[in-house]
C-alpha cells in the first residue's frame, strides 16, 4: 500500500557549520505539507527562543476530560490582531498584541507562504512529558482549509502525521530548531498530527503556529 515516511533526525549534530536552508514537501496527496529545515539560523533561533522563553505570558489552561478538570500537558500563549479570538478544545483565546519580536518572525514566514496571517498560538513544551494529543487544526473560524504556518526553536521533538482514512499512511518528522512547516490545502480535513510524550531526556521547546482567523 503506501509506503510511510521518516524524515528523522538521524545526522550526528555538527557544531562547526551552519546547516543549510533545504525544502522538502512531506505530504502531497489530500493535502500539502511542506518543511524547510533550517529557515531559520542557529543564532537566530536560539534568539527567538530565549527572548520568547522568558518574555511571553505562558498559561497552563484547563480541558474537561471525562468530567473532570485537567491542566494541558504545556503551555500556551495566544498572540494576534485585535478582536480575532479563537476557541479550541473548549477554551476561548483571546488575543494579547503583536511583540516587534512576533512581528518580525510573521513577516518572515510571510514573505514565504505569501499568506497574511493575524494571529499566532505559542506552545511550550518544557520536557518530554508535554505534547499535544492528535488532533486536526479544523476550527471554523480557519475557514474551510486552513493554513497553518509552524516554527520550532529549541529542542527537536517528533511531529507525526497520520491519514484519517488511509490508517497506514503516516509520516514522522523531527522538528528541530529554526525548521518552518507550512500545512496547507486539505491537508486538516484529511490529516492528524501529535506531538507525542518522550521518556528521552529533552529540554524545552518552543512552537509557533501563525493562523488566519476569519
Ligand atoms: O508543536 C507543534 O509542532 C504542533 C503544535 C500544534 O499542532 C498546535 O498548536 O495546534
Ligand atoms: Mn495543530
């Protein structure tokens, strides 16, 4: 049937150069992803990271999971243009202002997927026991195919995809620092994504998704 896809971090880490820019479309078919690792350099990502890491409002929201009140397993910050707020998982989210730092990274991702997006939720995943369960960016005020544009700074963690029809079709990719991920298309209509929990020893990630909320 169809074949899976690894694209896993499996080079030894290589402290004297800076890895080049590179493209990669992961997923083509009811749907389109696209990686560009290393969009971001080095520096600029261990930047964004520390600046992000101790300047944003992080909150540890609440879901009902069988009755009961659970704090995520993250946490989050919702930044974006005023009024456009946004409900997930049961949650309302409303928007503080854009930072000249968020400002300068949604540009960036801007100028690529030549998309204006108006808002941005912020993860932040402190070790391995933090994730996100499967779940498909398919709100309605995404309007009716959402692109979602993704950057990582900090540790790598894995970002899996699986298909919600085709059960064998699934792609793994190490998400590392600096790596931009564009899902557009049909791409959450057709398509799940996770970050799961690790019993490897990782240190903390930060994860951007730019949104455009209607
Ligand atoms: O951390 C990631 O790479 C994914 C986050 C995500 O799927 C989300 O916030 O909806
Ligand atoms: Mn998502």
């Amino acid at each position: 049937m169809y074949e899976q896809i690894s694209l896993l971090d499996t080079q030894p880490y290589n402290n004297n150069f800076e890895n080049k820019p590179t493209q990669k479309v992961v997923v083509r078919t009811d749907g389109e992803v696209i990686l560009y690792s290393n969009f971001f350099s080095r520096q600029e990502s261990d930047h964004f990271f520390h600046n992000l890491y101790s300047s944003v409002e992080w909150k540890q929201d609440k879901i009902q999971i069988f009755g009961k009140n659970m704090p995520l397993p993250r946490l989050t910050a919702w930044y974006g243009d005023e009024g456009k707020s946004y409900t997930y998982s049961g949650i309302e989210q409303h928007p503080e202002p854009w930072t000249p730092l968020l400002k300068s990274i949604k540009s960036k991702i801007e100028e690529l997927s030549e998309v204006s997006f108006n808002s941005v939720l912020l993860n932040l995943y402190r070790d391995g026991k933090d994730s996100v369960s499967w779940h498909s960016d398919d709100e309605p005020e995404l309007g009716k195919n959402p692109i979602i544009a993704s950057v990582s700074f900090g540790a790598t963690r894995r970002f899996s995809l699986k298909h919600k029809i085709s059960k064998s079709r699934k792609v793994d990719i190490d998400l590392a620092k600096g790596s931009f991920l564009l899902m557009k298309g049909e791409t959450q209509h057709f398509w799940q994504h996770q970050i799961a929990k690790t019993s490897k020893p990782v240190q903390a990630r930060i994860n951007l998704t730019f949104r455009k909320i209607y």
